[in-house]
C-alpha cells in the first residue's frame, strides 16, 4: 500500500517533501547561504583604477567559486575611506549581475590600516561546505589574509580565459 506521501503525488501530481527528500541521491547535500570573502587593492583613487581591481577580483572570485549570478544572494563592497572616485559594485554590474542586490560603504578608519583596499562579502546559495569554498585576497590586500592569497600566476590564467565584460573590456 502506498504512503500517504506518494498517494498524494498520484493524486495531485505534486511532490511532497518527503517524496523529494527520498529522491536525493545519498551524497546529496542541501543548499546552505555561505559568505565568500574578497579584497585586492586599487593603484590609486581613479574609476579607473578601482573597477580594474574590483573586475580582477570578482573574476577570480567567481571562477575559483564556480559562481553564477543566479547563486548569488547579495553582496556588499567597501572601500577604505581614500578610495571614492566610484562605486565599486559597478564591476559586478560590467559582469553581467543586474538582478543581484549589490551595497557599496567605507570601511571604518583604522589608524595603520591598509590603505586604497576594495573588500567584498558575497552571499551565495551553494551546496559547498565551508572548507570547500575559496577566499580571495589579491595585489596589496594579501597581507591581510596570507592564507587566502592568490598567486600572480593562477590569477594571469584565469584573466587569460575570462569572457570579456558587459562593457566590452
């Protein structure tokens, strides 16, 4: 005889829950919102300068995540209080996410602090556990989190197979 669960299924046509959870494959793991971390630093307070920063980083952010827009929950960007010539969440929007809600501050002023950095917080739906999900700090911000540093080398080959931007560059 058939569970109440899959009778209704026949009837309705709908799955329950139950139904949808005996259907997962054993190894299946459920989505969980994590938070991906990311910081580089700009050469100086032009536009310029800041989106070609904030674009290498999210490049390298969303490749090494195997990030899609639609994974995206939001994500927040700041700049150290001497970076405020643009925002730089408009390099997220070169890239293509229009939909994602993007939120753009300075950091606090922290006498001795590193200078000219543009940190992100990703909020991202995955299934990747937090040891599986990789943090990215590039340029001058790696002495922040030497652990999460990207070498020179991995960043060239994954600019060199980057698709180009929204705006062309």
């Amino acid at each position: 005889m058939p569970n109440r669960s899959t009778a209704d299924t026949q009837e309705t046509g709908v799955a329950s829950a139950a139904d949808n959870l005996a259907a997962s494959p054993p190894d299946h793991r459920a989505a969980s919102v994590r938070g991906i971390r990311g910081a580089t630093t700009a050469a100086a307070n032009t536009a310029e300068d800041i989106l070609e920063a904030t674009h290498e980083l999210m490049t390298v952010l969303i490749h090494l995540n195997n990030l899609q827009p639609d994974d995206v929950v939001s994500a927040i960007f700041t700049t150290t209080p001497d970076l405020n010539a643009t925002f730089p969440a408009l390099a997220a929007r070169d890239i293509g996410w229009l939909e994602v809600p993007l939120l753009c501050s300075h950091e606090m002023t922290v006498p001795g602090s590193l200078g000219h950095a543009v940190r992100v917080l990703l909020h991202v739906n995955t299934t990747k556990s937090p040891a599986e999900i990789r943090h990215v700090y590039l340029a001058g911000a790696r002495q922040l989190r030497p652990e999460w540093a990207v070498p020179d080398d991995e960043v060239a080959a994954i600019l060199a197979c980057a698709a180009p931007r929204r705006d062309g560059v």
